[in-house]
C-alpha cells in the first residue's frame, strides 16, 4: 500500500494486533473491526480494560462502535475531509511532538521553489490537462536533480530528465543533508507546506463535509493529542473503508501523516495498522499477485522504463541510499531461485527472455479485455470475480466471452457457471469451463501471512475428498508438463519454461508438492551448499544466494521452519517474538528506532521499547536499524546505500531516513492528500474547485456508465460491508446451512426517515438502483444508518452487505452489480465504499 509505503519505506502494517493493548487510544476507522475481525478485536477490548480510549469514526453505527468510547459518523467518502482537520487541530495547537517531528520527519527539508500547492481549482503544480496527470518534478526537494529514485524498488517512481548542470539520475548527493530549516520557519519547509495546505480544514469545514458534528469532531482532537507524545501513544486501525476509494492511497497517508505529527510511528501503542481480510493476503501481495511487482515488492520489468538488459534494469531501480540500494542482491538472488545455473548474473543474458509489463494489465482493465475479445483463456484461484468485484455483471460477460477458463474451487461458484447465469441461452456460449475440485484449507499444508506480516505455518489435518486436490498440486503438475512439452522446443520464446528451476520434492500417493520445500526456496539458500540464509542482509547479487523474496530472508534461519514457533506469548511482554515469524527479520514493530530519541534513550520509560545501549542496539523487539550503528553517526558526502542514513534515520527504507510528511515523488495524485468527492456523489466539493480526484482511473464505455454528479436520479449515498457469518463473495459460506440459516437473505439496511419517504416497512422488498442495473433486497429499517446534513439537506445512506450470489444454499442478488469500475490512480483498486443510486419501495 503506498499510502504507508511512500510515507514510511514499506507498504505492510507498522505494528502487530497483539501491540494494540499498549495503545493509550485507538482510532478505528475505515473498518468494523468487531465484526470483520473479531478474533483480533479482543486487542482494542483488552486495551479498554487497561485504560486505553476506543473511538470509531464510521458512515454507519455499528459493533465496533457500540463498544467504544466514542463514536463519529461521518458520511461516505469524506475520511479526508475528516483526517485532514485533525491535521489541522495538532498544528494550529502546537500539539505535535516536536523533537520527533524535527528529526524523524523532512518537516525541516525545503521544497523546490517551482512547486505550487493545491489551488483553489484543487490542482498541485504540474497538471497537464491534455494528458490528465501530473508531471511531478516541481514537487522534488531544492536542489535535488529532477530525475531521482529517492526510496527505489517498488515504492520508488523515476521522474523526468536531468538538467543542464544537475548531476546525473544515479548520483543522489546520498550521503549529503538536504536543503533544510530546523527553524521550521522558511515558507518552502515542509512542515510550513503542510500547514498551509491542511489550514482550509478547520472544524467548522469537516462539519459540513463530513456531516460529524463539530464537538464530536473536537472531542476526537483533544483526545488524540492527550494520549499522544513523550509517554502516550495512539493507534490508527483502518481496513477497506479506506482503501476502496478512487483516493484510498491519499486516505491512508493522512493518516500516517498525522501519526508522524504526533510521533506515533516507531513506538508501542502507536503506529498504523492495516487490517487485512482473508488469512493470507498480506501473503499473496508478498509473494506476489499484483501484476507490476514481483516477490518482495521488487518491480516488474517494464517497457515504458530502461529495462532493456538485466544490467539497464538493476541500475534504473537501485537507489542510491536506504535498504533499496541493495537491489541487486534481492533481484539476482530471485533469478537464482527461479532458474538456477541458467541465470548468470555477470552477464544476464536469460533476461533477455524474461517478459515485460507494457501497460496496465489490473484485474479490472484484463476483465474489460475479455469481453473485448482480447484476452482467450483465464486461471481462477482463491476468487469469484462473477460476484466478487465492481461491475460483476460485465465481469461475467466477459467470462462469457472466453474461449476456456479453469477455476479451481471446493464449491461451484458463478465464476464456473457464467455460462448459464443472467438469463443467457448455454448454448450460445463457447466458453469451455474445467472446473477443478481444490483442497480447503484444513485438507493442506502451508503458511499464512496476515495482518501483521506474520507468518504462522499450518499442518494438514485431513486429506481433501475424492479428486479434490491442494491449488499447490495443480501448479506444480502443471509446471511440470510445460517442462516436459517445451523440452525439445528450439523456439527462443520457451527459453524461461526450459530454464525454470521446478525441483521441488513431492509426497503423498497423489504427488503433492513438498510446501515447506517452497518456504524455503521463498526464505533463501546459498547455492553452493543449499543452506538456508541467516536473512536478507546475507544476500549477494553474484549468484551465491538464491531467495524467492528477499523479505521473508530468515524464516528458515538455522534450517528451522521460523514460521511453526508456537512458544505462547506472555502478558507481561510487548512482543511475542517466539510465536510465528514477521517479516522482515521478525520485527514486530517496523521503523522501532523512532521508538528512542536521537540520541538513543527512550522517550520515556512508560514507552521504553528498543534503545542504544553504547554498544549496539538493544531491548524488546528485534531492532528495525543497523544492530552496531551509533545514534551519533552521520554519513559523509560520498557516503552511499545504508552508509547514507544517519544514526538518527529510523525510516531506513527511505533515502533521506525520514518519515515523508510531503512525497516529493512515489505518488500520481499529489504529493499530499487533498479532499475530494467520490467519482459518484449526492453532493459538490467545498474545499476546491475540483469535483473528484483528476487522476482517478474512469473507463468511459456504454456498458461502464457513471452516475453523474449531484444527479437527482440518484439522490442516495450506498457503502458495502461484510457480515461475520459470511466471506467475501460467498464462496466458501453461502454453501454451509447454518451461516445460511444465520444470515439467510440480501438486506439493504436503511435510516427509519428514508423509509418514511419511500413507503418501507421493515422486511419489505426494496429496489436499488444505479446506471449499471438494479436489485432487489429486504429493507432492514435501522437507525444506525445516521442521516447527514449538507447545507440545509438530507443526505440518506444505503448499506448493502455483498455476499451473495445466485448459487449456493442461500441465494441473491448480487450486489456488485450496482457498482461502477472507477480506480485510485496509484494502485487501482476500486470504489465501492461510495457511490450513488436510487431506492424504491417493492420489487420493481
């Protein structure tokens, strides 16, 4: 997630669920945490108990919010409006942590003084109308060249060109300070940036916007500031609520620009924590299914950038200071893993061979390919994209415009049946379906990676039924076939097939793939001997390691499977160090030098967490900085990689070792958040100029269309949520029959003055509508759907939880139907937590 990646070097969580009962105060929002993450709610209800404020900002009332101490309502679509007054409120009160602040933040370093804010059209500097997006060069810092990676890997961005006189891309002056005023007082500073920019955010504003009343708003403020600083610490949870946004990156990072104000990051009870849904997919973004990188967040080669040979590749992403200067052990010790003796890092000649990414090939960009014809066969795994994601009912015409499609399931979900579904004749579709009957996860081995970075490893408890076999089962035979078939093959396009590295053991009557083979390929080896490495720092770009994903380097450290350590976690302790694995190096909490101050000690002994003890760095988590760098260390001009960041860096994944209050680069929609509506809203933006985010991804095509505006047709606010009874799309719940019987039929829960104006009862059916097409629900009349006051308005709210489908035990209506495909610029994921539609009393 960039929203934590630019600010902080890494895109995971900053802290672990456990660590939530050091906080003084937890912000939930963007999330129902009680409710979609039960088990790990018991943190912020043991923190209750030990004192700790809850507060839960939140469009509707629900149970994580009866078991707080304070609840906000805020309406859909707003959560800028509303973080960016708490920006606001810690500035003009002076209540941010200054020491932290000045040194662990670039709230000092200057700004280029080409660079323009947001004005009141709510456009930074560098807009280009004709290609709608920004060329971000004025956002750099002074002084430095116009084209830098100033964090690399996949967090980093290349920019433009080196001027007349500028040093050259590579040459970042890494070991030099930046341009700064530790006075905090130069127009062009950051910190004076940032207050300007955030000024137009004051209580009264966030009211309008957001619909929170202002005392609420207040309360909050006060709150957060109180249990924040020297010996108290506040920590923010958000889940989807903030990310399935057309601006959740931004979201994000106002919230981790806030908790580096307050001095948050680093510290127990502090921090950022992204809750994730499902057991492992903080793991499958690890390793890796997002299409532009690859495992470890390395980015995918690409052709839009210098990546013609392996040399032009490992030069363009290395940056010149932080951990990313060590790209090329990380990229070459992934080739060794994949292609063994075949790959040379002397010379890289097989990447010659290896493909490229030419444009965006995102889920949702790849679905509208399929029905256009451009995309022949397709592999389901862990997925029901017919009911899962925006737009379904084009996700299934576009299956239906498949030549084949293999999806791998216990259940038979839409995904398999498409071809007969929304009223299309079976014999009209050509689509050839393998539906492939897939082991559950208690049928199998393996590792989970969740929320925290952790890997926990999971032994099969019984064999999977009849010819239900492991996902791992059908990749591994079917790499093996490929080999077999292209093994004669001269054609220089299977070279990768004939070089892939595809030895991994196997066991069992039926074959199955030896998975902690595979952990251990992923943790890394040297290839001379085939002992596991130690961690990533043990890495080498010649060929001597091999590594699946540089950080998960150590989960074998000793040939001991980390990730199965179960010694139980004592109350007494901060961290549970014993327990599983978190990546990288098993620290629990990231950026943990921010936890002591500059010069090493402790902010306070109530926060004592790692520390200098005069000789390296010690105390209750594996410290996330070099063990034997001294506090007083700083780096001289020609100082590079590591070398480069000062004793007092925690943020060592960055090249200046600070937190990035201001993203010079990285981003595509600003260098700071800025409010703006959803793509769909009842409502117009009264910050700026600007109606919604101009990066924001549209597709403009007649089966796409958009709810304008302020479109009286569709006057209603709708967000979608999960219930605990049900999974995602339904995949694996819909077919049980007592989650059916709990959770039995779609309802569309609706404030009790909406249904008064519409005619509803209780139960009644209702009708939703958007420009996409309609549903139908039972009306669950609740007033804990809040109504919203926007200029003298009624603003109404629609929740619509999205688990089902029309197969399985408890059939309905698929919800995501009504959503439109419209995507945050930097990752592209979608907007279903706010968009517009209509509602009408019966089944029309």
């Amino acid at each position: 997630m960039p929203g934590l990646g630019i600010t902080y070097g890494r895109g995971g969580a900053t802290t672990n669920l456990m660590d939530l009962q050091n906080a003084d105060c937890i912000i939930i929002q963007g999330s129902n945490m009680a409710e979609a993450h039960p088990v790990g709610f018991r943190h912020p209800m043991i923190a209750r108990e030990k004192g700790a404020t809850l507060i839960h900002v939140d469009p509707r009332y629900t149970r994580t919010s009866a078991m707080c101490d304070i609840y906000a309502p805020i309406r859909a679509g707003s959560d800028i409006a509303f973080l960016g007054g708490l920006i606001n409120y810690v500035i003009e009160n002076e209540r941010y942590f200054r020491d932290y602040v000045l040194n662990y933040t670039n709230a000092a370093t200057l700004i280029s003084e080409d660079f323009r804010d947001a004005d009141p059209a709510g456009l930074f500097s560098g807009w280009d109308e004709e290609k709608q997006e920004y060329d971000p060069t004025s956002w750099r810092y002074e002084g430095m060249p116009l084209r830098y990676a100033a964090v690399g890997g996949s967090q980093g961005a290349i920019f433009g060109e080196a001027g007349e006189g500028e040093d050259h891309a590579g040459e970042l002056h890494a070991g030099r300070p930046r341009p700064n005023d530790q006075t905090l007082q130069h127009p062009r500073c950051v910190f004076q940036i940032l207050k300007r920019h955030f000024a137009r955010y004051t209580p009264e504003m966030v009211e309008r916007i957001t619909g929170c009343p202002k005392e609420k708003f207040l309360q909050i403020a006060e709150t957060i500031c109180e249990n924040s600083g020297r010996d108290k610490t506040t920590a923010f949870v958000y889940s989807v609520g903030w990310t399935q946004h057309s601006k959740g990156v931004q979201v994000i990072r106002a919230a981790a620009i806030l908790q580096l104000l307050l001095g948050n990051v680093g510290r127990p009870g502090g921090g950022v924590l992204a809750l994730r849904g499902h057991a492992t997919i903080q793991g499958s973004t690890d390793i890796a299914t997002l299409y532009d990188v690859l495992p470890g967040y390395i980015p995918m080669p690409d052709v839009a950038k210098n990546h013609n040979t392996w040399r032009d590749y490992v030069e363009t992403e290395t940056a010149e200071a932080g951990w990313w200067s060590y790209f090329p052990q990380y990229a070459a010790s992934l080739m060794k893993a994949w292609y063994g003796e075949h790959f040379d890092p002397k010379d890289g000649k097989l990447f010659d061979h290896f493909p490229r990414i030419s444009g965006d090939h995102s889920y949702y960009p790849t679905l509208m390919a399929m029905k256009d014809g451009e995309v022949k066969g397709c592999f389901v795994f862990g997925q029901n994209f017919a009911v899962g994601g925006p737009h379904a009912k084009l996700a299934r015409d576009g299956i239906r415009n498949l030549d084949w499609i293999v999806v791998l399931d216990a259940f038979e979900i839409e995904t398999a049946t498409a071809w007969k579904l929304d009223g299309v004749d079976p014999e009209e579709c050509g689509t050839e379906v393998f539906l492939m009957p897939s082991a559950l996860v208690s049928e199998k081995d393996g590792s989970f990676t969740q929320t925290q970075r952790l890997l926990q490893w999971h032994d099969k408890a019984v064999d999977p039924p009849g010819d239900a076999r492991s996902d791992a089962w059908f990749v591994f035979h079917l790499g093996r076939r490929l080999k077999e078939l292209y093994a004669d093959s001269d054609d220089p396009r299977d070279t990768l097939i004939k070089a892939l590295k595809w030895d991994y053991p196997t066991q069992g009557p039926h074959d199955e793939p030896d998975i902690e083979s595979i952990l251990k390929e992923i943790g890394g080896y040297r290839t001379d001997t085939g002992k596991p490495v130690g961690g990533f720092a043990e890495l080498k770009d010649d060929g001597s390691t091999a590594c699946g994903g540089w950080i998960y380097s150590g989960v074998f450290a000793g040939g001991v499977n980390q990730a199965r350590r179960r010694k139980p976690w004592q109350r007494q302790d901060l961290v549970a160090l014993e327990w599983g694995w978190a990546w990288p190096m098993n620290r629990r909490i990231l950026y943990n030098r921010a936890s002591a101050d500059p010069e090493g000690k402790p902010w306070s002994e109530r926060k004592r967490y790692v520390w200098w003890d005069g000789e390296r760095w010690t105390g209750r988590d594996v410290p996330d900085f070099e063990a034997t760098k001294p506090p007083s260390y700083r780096p001289g001009p020609e100082d590079r990689g590591v070398d480069a960041i000062p004793g007092d860096g925690p943020f060592i994944m960055q090249g200046d070792g600070k937190g990035w209050l201001f993203a010079p680069v990285g981003l595509k929609d600003g260098p700071l958040p800025v409010h703006y509506e959803p793509v769909e809203s009842p409502v117009p933006n009264l910050l700026y100029a600007q109606q919604r985010d101009p990066t924001a991804r549209l597709f403009f095509r007649p089966d796409n269309p958009y709810n304008l505006p302020e479109d009286p047709r569709f006057p209603h606010v709708v967000t979608t949520y999960r219930l605990t009874e049900h999974h995602t799309s339904g995949a694996m719940s819909r077919w049980i029959p007592w989650l059916g019987e709990l959770q039995p039929e779609l309802f569309a829960e609706i404030p009790p003055e909406l249904a008064a104006e519409e005619g509803v009862r209780n139960a009644d059916w209702v009708t939703i509508e958007t420009s996409r097409g309609k549903i139908h629900a039972r009306a669950l009349v609740s007033d804990r759907m809040p109504v919203f006051r926007f200029d003298g308005r009624k603003i109404y709210q629609i929740g619509l939880p999205y688990h089902w489908g029309p197969n399985g035990v408890v059939k309905g209506d698929v919800v995501n139907d009504l959503v439109p495909v419209s995507l945050e610029p930097n990752v592209a994921i979608h907007e279903a937590k706010a968009f517009t539609a209509n509602l009408k009393r019966g089944r029309l």
